[in-house]
C-alpha cells in the first residue's frame, strides 16, 4: 500500500511516497497505522492528543474523504494533505 503526503508532511516524512505493508483485510486506519510506525515524526502532525486524526488533515482514499474504518481494496491510492490556505 502507498501513501502521497503533501506539503510540509512529505518534508517530516522524508518523502512524497511512502509504501507500507498491511495485510489483506485492513483498514484506512490500519494503513495509517503502518505510516506512523515507519515515519513516527508524522505521528504528532496528524494526530490529535488522545489518538484521534486532526481535523484539518484530510484523508483521502482514491481521491476522496475517507474514513478510518473503511476496508481497503488492491490498488487504492492513500493521501495526507496538512491545511492549505492561499490568497
């Protein structure tokens, strides 16, 4: 499974792509999981103090919000995004 992070979150990561492993009947939340034990400095820029995901992050699954209990299927694309502002 890869995830894209963007943004200052691809910088904490060392990278725009990081692949994990996770077993045939994960989860979104799994698969988040995964990503924050391989790249933990990610862990205090997603998650909240109690464990539960900021927000104003947003998680995505094949292009589209996703939830942390969704099954996933082969070849789903995973991405973080941190806040955007612009003007």
């Amino acid at each position: 499974m890869e995830w894209k992070l963007f943004a200052d979150l691809a910088e904490v990561a060392g990278g725009d792509r990081i692949a994990v492993s996770v077993p045939g009947d994960a989860t979104v939340g799994d698969a988040l999981d995964a990503l924050l034990d391989d790249r933990p400095a990610l862990r205090e820029r997603v998650l909240d103090e109690t464990g539960s995901l900021y927000d104003h992050v947003n998680l995505l699954r094949n292009g589209r919000d996703a939830a942390l209990d969704e099954e996933l299927e082969a070849g789903d694309e995973l991405a973080l995004f941190p806040p955007v502002s612009g003007g």
